[in-house]
C-alpha cells in the first residue's frame, strides 16, 4: 500500500484548515481524520513488518492493539508512523534486509 505524493501535503493542509470556523473547518476536519486513519492503517501495516520473524511479535503486535483499542490516543502514533513510512520506505527498507522469502519454512 503506497499513497501519493501530495498526500502528506493535503494532511498538513486539512488538518491547518480544519482550525477554521464553519463548514470549511468541519469539512476539512473530516478530511484530516480520514486520511490520518488511513495512515494508521499504514502505520499498523509498517509495524507488521519490521516485527516479522521477531520471537515476541505476537505479544508485541497484541499490546500495541490492547493499547490503541482501550486508550485510543496510540492510534496518532501509528498514524506518524504510517507517515514515517512514506517519506522513508521503512517497509522497503526493512524487506531488502531480510531478503527474499525461504522457501524452505
């Protein structure tokens, strides 16, 4: 999952714009959330993949779910993550170090 460019951009613009009063603000707050949470799902994608292969991935990735469904604020923290991942291709970075799939496992 890859998102354009510009998206990064148009958070920073919706979420400036979403502090004006009315519907412009309103408008452009709903924009800020949706592609924030989309970000998140990135976020989320971003930490499934540096934690493969990890003996505590599964204690890892369950606290992190336990901490965004009970608190709901780590949520902003997956979305910088996601965000981190666009402008440095963290996944990427992270598969060409660990290669190619064994075929073997």
């Amino acid at each position: 999952m890859q998102f354009p460019v510009y998206a990064p951009a148009l958070v920073g613009a919706s979420v400036v714009a979403s502090l004006l009063p009315g519907m412009v603000g309103t408008s452009a707050g709903v924009l800020a959330a949706s592609l924030l949470m989309a970000y998140a799902i990135l976020g989320f994608a971003v930490l499934h993949m540096i934690t493969r292969g990890m003996g505590a991935r599964p204690f890892t990735l369950s606290g992190i779910y336990v901490a965004v469904f009970v608190f709901g604020w780590p949520v902003l923290v997956m979305s910088l993550l996601g965000l981190a991942d666009t402008a440095f291709d963290l996944r990427g970075r992270a598969s060409r170090r660990r290669g190619p799939p064994n075929p073997q496992t």
